[in-house]
C-alpha cells in the first residue's frame, strides 16, 4: 500500500486528488490549514466564495473521509515534518494565491518558506518522492506561444516570482538527492472550481448575459481539467525519468476565448454573446476598482487576458506518457454542469 501526503487537501485541486489516491487503494494524509470536523462527500476550503451572483458548489462527487485529516500550517515546520513521517510520497500543492489579496510577505512565507518546510520534511523522513505543484505563471506573459519548458521566464506578479523560488529550491533538493518532480498547469477547472472570474464568466452564460471580455477576443487561453492534472501528478509520482524534471501540462484543442465562450454557450442552450470592451479603459477601470477589493482581475491576470496563453505539453507526452484528456472546451463545459446540471 503507497503511503501518500497531499498538502492543500482541502482545496479545489486537493480533494480530486486525496479521492483518486483513495480510490486506488493508498493510505492517504491529507493536510490543510483547516478540516472541518464531519467531512462529506467532498468539501472546499472556498466553498462560500461568490462570483458574479453564483455560489460555486464547493464540492466534488466522492468520498474523502477515508483520509487521515490534519489541520496544520504550512508554515509550521514541525507540523510539517510531523505529518511526513512514515509516507512514500508528499503531493505539495498548498499555495496562497492572488487571489486570496494576501501581504507579499505572507505570500512568500506560504510559497516559500513551506515548499522549503515540506523538502526539508520530505528528506528528512526519507521519502521516495515529491511532487511540486507549480505554475505557468513563471512565464508571465508567454514570448513564445506554444510556451516550452525552457521558456523565458518573466512572471507579472509576486506569485509567479514565488512559484520560480520555490522550484529553485525543488532543483537544489533534487541535486541533493531527494526526487522531485514539477508540474506546471494554467487554470485548472472542474467540480467544486472556486475561482472567481471563471465562475463569473459561466454565471453570465447560465443567465443569457453578455460576457465581457477584454481586447479582441481572439487571443486563445488555456484551461486544463482538474481529472487531467490528477493524472500528471500521479504520473509524476512513479515514472523512474521523472525525477528533477519540471513539465507544462494543459488542456487541448485550444480556442480562441471568444470561440470558446461560443462552444461552451451552445452546449449548455444558453444564448449568451461575447462582449468586447478596449484594453486601455478596462485597465483604467480595474485599477481605480482595486483599492476597494472589487476589480475582476488582478493585475498580472489583465496582461495574460489579452495574449495568447498556451502551453507546450509535449515532454509530458513523451517523458511520461500523458496527455490531456480533455480539451478546453469541453472542461469548461463540465465545470458549468457541475455547478448548474444539464
């Protein structure tokens, strides 16, 4: 029986993975800041953040009890080191994000300082492996489209800068002997997704709205499918290359984001059109909406909104032999029916 640790197991992505280990049989740990005290089939640390009037269901469809729940800090070393005793293999995807309008210095001890606490755990527990939950945001804005693995790196934000950080000391982990492999995914979606703008954007289509989009809408982004991330991650954990490697993963067949608001409007009956609005003025907008805490995106995501945001996942196929299994489209698709059916 594989003994396996996931950090950030009360998240979005946490939970698919804490089930699928379940599922296949692993003794699973599974630590979060917080755990409620009765689990049901599936719960979410955001599950009471709200986008454009719609509350994301915040849950996934299976149960997790079967998992040994801590709640503990990442930034708490000991805790750490605690939790990793006796495992095979630590999953870390704990992160605070953009999103969550946190301090840069809170960022960096959560990014940091506890991918530094889960290594050094990780060694010290004498653990096979360590998966490291990175980002594409290490690349800000892609220079080359697809972007490859040896891309510029040029992130727009602190998280980006927090993700090139924590993967350098994935690497000097690595050259020290303990295997660690980086995976590197853009928005990942799917059952019990919390993120806002996504959930805002599915939210005017499930009313018949407009939905706003920023340039010309004919740049495409990519999305991949929280199944096909589990995938990579499980992938990563056993393959004997995969050691000190770091790889893209994304969703296929990528539209344009005004096609793909069209693909997944038809799908669902819904008779939502794409709204364009020039980039300067919303600049201008979500600039003097910060300060308040309303603006739809933060900085670093207006400049990715408006390029082109696509991934190369080839040495994933070839190291490891995935690929996705979704495209774009179709992920966002299932994410809207997991919150409104049909």
């Amino acid at each position: 029986m594989e003994r396996s640790i996931v950090t950030g197991a009360a998240g979005f992505l946490g939970q698919h993975l804490v089930y699928r280990l379940l599922e296949r049989g692993d003794k699973v740990r599974a630590l979060d800041i917080s755990v409620p005290e009765d689990l049901p089939e599936g719960f979410a640390a955001g599950a009471e953040m709200t986008a454009g009037g719609v509350r994301g269901k915040g849950w996934i469809a299976g149960d997790i009890s079967g998992a040994e729940w801590i709640a503990a800090d990442i930034r708490d070393a000991e805790a750490v080191a605690s939790a990793c005793k006796g495992m095979d293999t630590v999953y870390h995807l704990a992160s605070l994000i953009p999103q969550r309008k946190a301090n840069i210095e809170t960022m960096r001890a959560v990014n940091i300082g506890g991918t530094r606490n889960v290594l050094d755990a990780a060694r010290n527990a004498g653990l096979r492996r360590v998966i490291y939950l990175s980002s594409v945001e290490i690349f800000g804005v892609p220079k080359v489209v697809p972007c490859p693995e040896d891309g510029e790196l040029a992130p727009l934000g602190e998280y980006g800068r927090n993700k090139i950080e924590a993967e350098n000391l994935c690497r000097e982990a690595c050259a020290a002997g303990l295997p660690v492999v980086m995976l590197r995914p853009p928005t990942i979606t799917g059952s019990g997704l919390d993120e806002p703008f996504i959930l805002s954007l599915l939210s005017a289509i499930q009313k018949g709205k407009p939905v706003t989009l920023l340039g010309k809408g004919t740049n495409r982004f990519q999305f991949i499918h929280v199944d096909d991330v589990v995938d990579a991650c499980l992938l990563a954990a056993e393959h004997p290359d995969a050691a000190g490697e770091a790889f893209n993963i994304g969703g296929k067949d990528v539209p344009s984001i005004a096609e793909l608001v069209h693909l997944v409007a038809s799908a669902v009956g819904s008779p939502s059109k794409v709204k364009l609005i020039p980039t300067t003025p919303a600049k201008i907008a979500i600039a003097l909406l910060r300060p308040f805490g309303a603006a739809p995106l933060e900085p670093e995501h207006v400049a990715i909104a408006i390029c082109d945001y696509v991934f190369d996942w080839s040495k994933a196929k070839r190291i490891l032999g995935w690929e996705p299994r979704w495209s774009v489209a179709d992920a966002l698709i299932d994410t809207y029916r997991s919150i409104y059916g049909g």
